[in-house]
C-alpha cells in the first residue's frame, strides 16, 4: 500500500508487517508527512483486526492523536465506501508502550441504512490500553448554520513555530532540545507569536493555523480525517496550562489526556491551512476540559473538538 491509506472495505490482501521492534529514543527524530501516513496505513491480520507501531514523541509514552488516528483508520477500513466518520468518542485507559505494536479490535455495532457504528479497542500487552466509539454517515442534504470563525491574521504573515522554537533551543534543556526543534509532519503556526517557552500566566485561549506539510494523494475522507484527529491531540491540554504558568516541561507536572471526542462537521483537506481555535472554560479537581475548532482559511467550521485531561501539579512543582 505504501503511504496511502485504504478507505473502502477490507480486503484480503495484507501488505508486510510493520518492523515491531523496539525503537531508540527519539529514533527517526524528524517525522514528515510521508512518515506519518505509513504510521496510519495499519497492517491487517484477520478481519476487524489492524496492527499498528508507535513514535516516540518524547514523553516516553504513545502519543494520544497517534491512538486516536490508527483507531479511526480501523473503524473506517470496516465501513462500505461513501460512509464518512462524523464523530468519535473515546478514552485513553492506560499508558501505551511506545516499544510495542498496538492491536486494534474493531467491534460492529451496527450497519443501518444511513449510519454505522463501530467500538474499537486498543491492545497491548493483553490489556486495553485505549476504546473508541466511532459513528459513519451517508453524506445527506439538511439545515446548515455554524459559529463564525475568530478574525486572526492569515497564516503567511505569521512566523513558523518551529523557527521560533530553534531561536529559543538554548532555552530548552538539552535532553529535549533534539526533539523540540525536529521536523515535524505540520507546520504549525500560532497567531500573536508570543515566546513559546514563556511562563507568563494569561488566559487559556489559542488559535494556531495548521496544515499537513505535503500533499496527502487523495481526496478520501479518511486520511485527512485521521491525520487531522492526530493533529487535534497538539497542544489542546496545553491551552489549560496558559493561566497558570505551566508549560509540559514544568518540574513536577503530570499531564495526560483522559478522553477526546471529535465531531466532524463539512469535508476538509488537512494538507491546505486549518485554523485550530481553543480554549479551556475549566479546570478542577486534578482535570482540565479543553475545546477547539477548525476552520478552512474560508471560514467554513470542519471540526470541533473536546478533551478533558488529568493535570497534577507535585510537591516539588508548588514549593
């Protein structure tokens, strides 16, 4: 299959198993888009079963929107072609190992005459590390309204996170510096161009433009579904650190994503400019809730997303 992704049913073909072993940190540190759609291009092993292997981010942990996409690709490639997804909910119940492959059980629920829905776990060492519920829909005419998008500046007047990260690398402490200032497959770029590393307490509001760097070769749905649920885990816990002065490398700070839902609205390509619009109306109770929207550069509203993490401050960060 190489990069691309399958949308339709599943086949009988099944293309080579991914190499399962375990990596180096931070192996393959610059990540492009070519990478990240054989990332999401899981491996068949019987029907409603996918295998797929796992980056190490950085945290020593599996990225969250990695979970999220691999489980939306499995759902999908169970779905007769002309289903799109347009919502998933889901829970992250335990760490995943960033050294072993995921197996994705795809349940179905049901297959009616407009919708299907899908349940799909995650399995890693005999255990559920992740479940997802995913629902499809025929596309269908009916009333359309949506919120307007925010009035920001357009993405080429704005300079790169990524250059802004390499100006401040001497501020970033050497174990992590590699990994900050590598290639990434998005190019992000965050509206107001405050310092990155700042830990100037300010309201917990962000947009950032995104877009995929590359073009992803099709116009299917479920690709730029996938790799827009996998950019959608960026960053969006971070929006509840802005009051507080917390970056992810705070000393003492435990942060990790509970559950994501994302609901899509109108078709999008994740290859062309996204204005991702978050904030995060409350935290408490060791949890912080988090919401965003996508916007096409046109305005038209995609996606909209909601996540509630966990975010503990240890002894040692309030001493």
């Amino acid at each position: 299959m190489g990069a691309g992704l399958h949308t339709g049913r599943v086949s009988g073909a099944r293309r080579e198993a991914p190499d399962a072993r375990r990596p180096t940190k931070f192996e393959g540190m610059n990540f492009d888009l070519d990478a990240l759609l054989a990332h999401l291009d899981l491996e068949e092993l019987e029907v409603n079963i996918f295998r797929g292997v796992s980056r190490d981010i950085g945290s020593g942990r599996v990225y969250g929107g990695q979970v999220l996409a691999q489980a939306l690709v499995a759902a999908g490639r169970t779905v007769q072609p002309g289903r799109t997804a347009h919502s998933l909910h889901s829970y992250f119940i335990l760490p995943g190992d960033v050294g072993a492959p995921i197996v994705y059980f795809v349940e179905r629920l049901r297959d009616g005459r407009s919708f299907t829905t899908r349940r799909v776990t995650a399995i890693q060492h005999g255990q559920a590390i992740f479940e997802m519920s995913a629902s499809f829909q025929d596309a269908e005419p009916g009333i359309t309204h949506q919120a307007e998008m925010p009035d920001v500046a357009p993405p080429e007047s704005l300079e790169p996170d990524l250059d802004r990260l390499r100006a401040a690398a001497d501020r970033i402490p050497e174990r992590l510096r590699q990994f900050f200032t590598r290639e990434l497959p998005f190019d992000w770029r965050t509206v107001g161009g405050r310092d990155p590393l700042s830990r100037e307490p300010r309201p917990p509001v962000r947009c950032a433009w995104f877009r995929a760097r590359g073009t992803i070769p099709t116009a299917d749905a479920l690709p730029h579904q996938s790799v827009l649920a996998y950019a959608s885990d960026y960053g969006l816990l971070g929006t509840a650190f802005l009051p507080h002065g917390l970056v992810f490398q705070t000393p003492g700070l435990q942060a990790a994503t509970l559950d994501h839902a994302i609901w899509f609205h109108r078709p999008f390509r994740a290859d062309e400019w996204l204005l991702y619009a978050t904030d995060s109306p409350s935290a408490a109770g060791a949890r912080a809730f988090a919401r965003g929207a996508v916007f096409t550069r046109d305005g038209r509203l995609v996606a909209s997303v909601a996540q509630e993490g966990l975010v503990r401050l240890h002894e040692r960060a309030q001493s």
